[in-house]
C-alpha cells in the first residue's frame, strides 16, 4: 500500500476545490443559458396594437343593457321562522365515560 503525505493530500484538496469551483461555474452558465431560452420561447405579457375596427366592436359590447322600471314593493316579505325545539332526546352524546 502506498503511503501518502500531507503535499499529496494537499494536491488531492486543490484539484477537488478547482473541480467543485468549474463545476459551480458551469452550473451557473447552463442556468443563465436556459433562462435565456425560456425567456424568448415564453414571453410574458405583452402590448396589443387594437385598430379602430376592434375598439368599436369593444365599445358596443360595453354598453349597458336597458333599465327595467322596478316593481312597486307595498309590503316586504315576513322573515322566515325560527327553528323550532323538540322534546326528542339527543342523538349523541359527548364527554362521558
């Protein structure tokens, strides 16, 4: 078995911080890559240019329906009733033992 010494071990520390370190790197292209991506092939909200043949057919359909003359009211509805107790026993029961 081969014995190895504190510059070894200290080379192997320096070779896996420089791999992580390009690793992290190459992580953070590839994200910033396909963000850019999924920018250009889902945009977001965007303006629509309306011609005056669109905001007139708009403006139609915005109008109010006809007002319908109201009914007269002479006396309200009565509330509905209370409910109403029962001499029946309660179906269950909680809290004993």
């Amino acid at each position: 078995m081969r014995e190895t010494t504190t510059t070894d071990r200290d080379r192997a520390l320096r070779r896996l911080r420089r791999a992580t370190s390009v690793t992290l790197a190459a992580a953070g292209a590839l994200v910033a890559t396909f963000s850019v991506l999924a920018a250009k092939a889902l945009p977001g909200h965007h303006t629509v240019k309306t011609t005056n043949a669109s905001a007139l057919a708009t403006q139609q359909r915005a109008t109010a329906p006809p007002l319908v003359p109201a009914q007269s009211a002479a006396t309200p509805a009565a509330p509905a009733s209370p409910p109403v107790q029962t001499q029946a026993p309660p179906v269950a029961v909680s809290g004993g033992t």
